[in-house]
C-alpha cells in the first residue's frame, strides 16, 4: 500500500521550533479561525463550550449572557482551556491549539476593557441581530491570555520539527533569547 505522505511514518522528530516562528504559527492560527471550544470547571463538572471568538496577540475574547452556565463557572473557578483548530483533511492537515489560563470578565468601565475591545469585531455580531452598527455596544468581555500554549501540527514533522510544540508567556520586562532564523 503506496504511503501518501513519507514523512508521516517513524520516527516522529523532537525538535522544538524557535520561538519565534513558534509563535507565529499560533499566532496564524489564532487569527485564521473564529470557533473555539471553551472548558471550564463548576460545581456539576467540565463544561465544554463551543464559542466564537476574537484574537488580540495570544488572548482570546468572546462575551457571554451573564447568567450562562460557563459565565458560572468562571465566576466560581477562573481557570480555563481554550481549544482551537483549523479544519483538517487528515493527520497531515492536523493543525490546533490548547491555551491555558484564566479567564477575565472585563465589564464596560474596565480599565482594560477598551484595549480588548477596539479589537473585537461586534459588527458582525449587530449585524446577524438586525441591530444598527451605528452604535457600539457596551457588554461585557471575557478575555483569556493564556499563560501556556500546547500547539500541534503535524506538517511540522516535514521540516524535522516536533508536531507538538509548547510556548510559555514570559515573565513581564523577559526579552526571548531566540532570534528569528
């Protein structure tokens, strides 16, 4: 039987990529798709949520009925997982992303509310509601910046690069001591 892809076969390379091209790859696929699965831990169990999302650097954000179950949960336990993935075709395609962190509701007045919104595109939302784009909503936003990142592609292996990769913020003021190659 003919193998499609050689390069898919063992043994599976264990390098990891700089971080640069690391993070530009996650970066592409956060801002490439606009689904995420949102898991999250309440008082009944894991919740795991499909919700649309915007991207700003590496943080995800998405607003939420405040009343929700997972608005619930993250109310009882910050901690969340974010999983995100580009539609595959097969193993060769297999291309996503688990972030790690809390989540932060960020209410209208926030200090940090208008940074992340500038970047969210609530058009499209008003629009799909039949509500005028005129005027800009005021709601409330739940934003996780992950404090890790599991990132998976397995066209990585062609080049003799680990499928799995795993990017970890920096401490704030840390330059990365990788250059881009």
């Amino acid at each position: 039987m003919p193998l499609t892809n050689l390069w898919l076969s063992d043994p599976m390379p264990a390098h990891q990529l700089p971080r640069p091209r690391l993070e530009e790859r996650i970066l592409n696929l956060l801002s490439s798709q606009n689904m995420c699965v949102l898991a999250t831990a309440g008082p009944e169990g894991p919740l795991a949520t499909p919700v649309r999302y915007y991207s700003l650097d590496f943080a995800v954000m998405f607003t939420a009925a405040p009343r929700s179950p997972k608005m619930r949960n993250m109310a009882a336990d910050p901690r969340a997982s974010v999983g995100i993935f580009a539609p595959l075709v097969g193993l060769a395609s297999s291309r996503g992303a688990q972030l790690f962190g809390e989540a932060r509701v960020l209410p209208p007045g926030d200090p940090d509310h208008g940074h992340y919104w500038d970047a969210f595109r609530w058009e499209n939302e008003h629009a799909e509601r039949g509500r005028s784009v005129a005027e800009p909503p005021s709601d409330t936003l739940v934003v996780i910046e992950p404090n890790r990142i599991v990132y998976t592609e397995h066209w990585l292996r062609r080049e003799g690069f680990a499928a799995r990769q795993f990017w970890k913020r920096l401490p704030a003021g840390k330059p990365s001591q990788e250059t881009a190659d």
